[in-house]
C-alpha cells in the first residue's frame, strides 16, 4: 500500500514544538507513512486491525519483521500486504514506526528509525524508564508525548490498565499508596503462549503430561507467579515495572506501591485486584461516580448478581472494566476495586495507535 503525503515537521524533527508545529501546518495533508516492527506477533497484528478498523490516516503502511518472515503477507483493507525483514532500507522514508518485536530488537533498530526521521513508538520495556523517553497513556499524560526526542515508549500492559482506573480518583484525591495483585493472561506472554495453553489443555483432559516450552512451567488449570527475572528487593521485574512506570506516568515519586504478578490460565485479557489509601476517606460512589465519566473505563457492576469485570467480557474490547468498587473494612481511607483489560489491544497496541493519534491530531 503506496502513496504520496506531506508530513507534519514534528514527526521527522522531534526536538522542535510539535504545538507550534500543528498550529502553523495545519493545512499540510494529513497521511503518513507507517511500518509495524514485529507485525506478525500477537501485538502486530492487532496493531494492524487497528490502523484499519480506527481508519488511521495512512499514505503507505510497511510490515517489518524477521528474515523469517519475509514474503508472507498479512491482510489490510482486502489488500495482501508483503512483510520485509527490517533493515536500514526499510526504515527509511517513514513517519512513524509502531515496534512491538521485543526489547532487544527495539534497542537495535529504534535508533535507526530515528536517524532516519521517523518517530518511533515503542512496546518494549527497552526506554521506558530512559528519563529522555517519555511514557505516555494518552488517558492520563498525553502532553508528554510532546516531550519526545524521537521515541515514544509504551507502558507496561499492567501498568496501563491500573493507571486508567487509578488516574481519575487520583485527580480528585491523591493516592498515597496502591497494592496491586495481577492476574495475568497467556496473552501477555504472546501468541506462541497462548497456543502452548490449549495445548496444554488438550492434553490435560485426555491425561497426558502437559509440555511447557513458551512458558516455565504447565498453565493449563495452574498458575505460577510471573516467571520474569527476580531482582534483589525479593520482587520480579514485572512487579517492578509497576512500581517505576506508575511513578513516572504520574510524575510523582512519592506515591508508595507495592505489587504481586500472577500468570493465570485465561488465554487473554489480564485482571488486577487494586487496594487505594488516600489521605482522607474516599466514598466508593463518589469513586463510581467518577469513572463513570472517565475515558477508556467502563463501568461493570451488578451486586445482586455477583457480576462483576471478568477476562471473558473484557477480551476485544477497548475499555477497561472496572468494578466491585467497595470500601476497605481494614481502613478507613482505603479502597478496593477489581478490573479487567484486554492486554494486547489497550495493554499494548491500543495504546500505542492512540499515542500515534496523538501526533498526528486525529483524536486528541
């Protein structure tokens, strides 16, 4: 898919003021040339039902994956799209690059996209916690993404969810501390993971030993605490990035968090029990009140009947669920809530399309 287009300065110059930029060039056309790195993983092709069904302006899409790859197609608009492998030449002459091919491949390729003028977002833990890299959840800080030099990094899909829940209560009385257990899908392991879980499952109901490859250990009925590397506070990186990233997305070092990471046997959509101490008592429906109205959040609560957010109703779907808003009996400024996101669509590629959104003045 090929085209002509012009292009706002600030995605090929990021160290100039993209606000003053948008104003002066307003009448510039608005398509861009985009290439997803990693397009045939779980999140990459997301990302690419997303530039379709979200109609992003585009003047010519790229697919950017490894030798591999190369070749295969991927459908886009009724059209086959041909996947290269990555390399100098294919980074060239773009706009915007969407990554989402690991942390390794991001610190070797992001920088060349850059070099050659385009901006790049990115899905990988590779920059998140770079103080040059801004860290956007357009929900919560979307004028940081202004900020960058370059690169844009993607939150970790954990963090995202809990901080589009978390954000509006915190506007309105600021958190002091946050607990957070997750319950993390097959999902934010991949897609190899996810097929690895039904297999597993197949196995399992025809009594044979389940096989682990993708994952440490056997998920089908189990669950193991997240299997990224400890660190020496007795935390594992996950749990960490929790911590680090919701402080700097909020921009305030202060705030006390503490987490436990869960993988789970549900093949998408990761849930998340969060406990909130503020200052001063905060009423549950004051809180329901407020994320009500609050963007990418739903509402999701019937008590008579038990039914609250679960993976299954959160699976595809943009918002996160948020609910069984109560207060905590263990304090009197505390709050308990429960919610549920699809991890690879707002834990990753939607927010990263919304972030691209964002430069290019479509939505916010």
């Amino acid at each position: 898919m090929t085209g002509t287009t012009e292009t706002y300065d600030f995605l090929s110059c990021p160290k100039k003021s993209a606000s003053y930029l948008l104003k002066e060039e307003s009448s510039l056309s608005k398509s861009y040339r985009v290439a997803i790195l990693g397009a045939t993983g779980a999140v990459g092709t997301e990302l690419l039902e997303l530039l379709e069904s979200r109609n992003f302006p585009l003047a010519e899409l790229k697919l950017l994956a490894s030798p591999r790859s190369a070749g295969k197609t991927l459908k886009f608009k009724g059209e086959d799209i041909p996947i290269e492998a990555v390399s100098d030449r294919s980074l060239a002459n773009l706009d915007i690059v969407l990554a989402s091919a690991g942390g390794s491949i991001s610190k070797t390729w992001a920088s060349v996209g850059v070099e050659k003028g385009a901006v790049v977002i990115d899905n990988s833990s590779a920059f998140r916690m770079n103080p040059d890299v801004p860290l956007v959840v357009p929900e919560v800080n979307p004028q940081a993404a202004f900020t960058h030099q370059g690169i844009i990094a993607n939150p970790n899909c954990t963090t995202i969810l809990m901080s589009l829940a978390v954000w509006p209560l915190h506007q309105v009385k600021p958190v002091k501390r946050i607990v957070a257990a997750t319950y993390q899908s097959a999902s934010g392991a991949g897609a190899k993971a996810m097929e690895e879980v039904k297999i597993q499952s197949e196995a399992i109901l025809q009594g044979k030993q389940p096989v682990a490859e993708i994952l440490p250990y056997p998920l089908a009925f189990n669950l193991f605490t997240h299997n990224s590397p400890m660190t020496t506070w007795g935390y594992c990186e996950e749990e960490m990035k929790m911590v680090n990233e919701t402080r700097k997305i909020f921009g305030n070092q202060e705030i006390r968090i503490t987490a436990t990471c869960v993988r789970v046997p549900v093949l998408r959509a990761h849930s998340e029990a969060i406990n909130l101490e503020f200052e001063t008592p905060f009423d549950p429906d004051e809180a329901r009140k407020i994320l009500r109205t609050s963007p990418g959040v739903k509402l999701v609560e019937d008590w008579q009947a038990n039914y609250f957010p679960m993976p299954i109703d959160a699976s595809g779907k943009d918002e996160v669920l948020v609910g069984r808003i109560r207060q905590d009996i263990s304090h009197a400024c505390g709050l308990d809530l429960w919610l549920c996101g699809d991890q690879i669509r707002k834990g990753a590629a939607l927010n990263a399309i919304q972030i691209a959104e964002l430069l290019v003045e479509k939505i916010y």
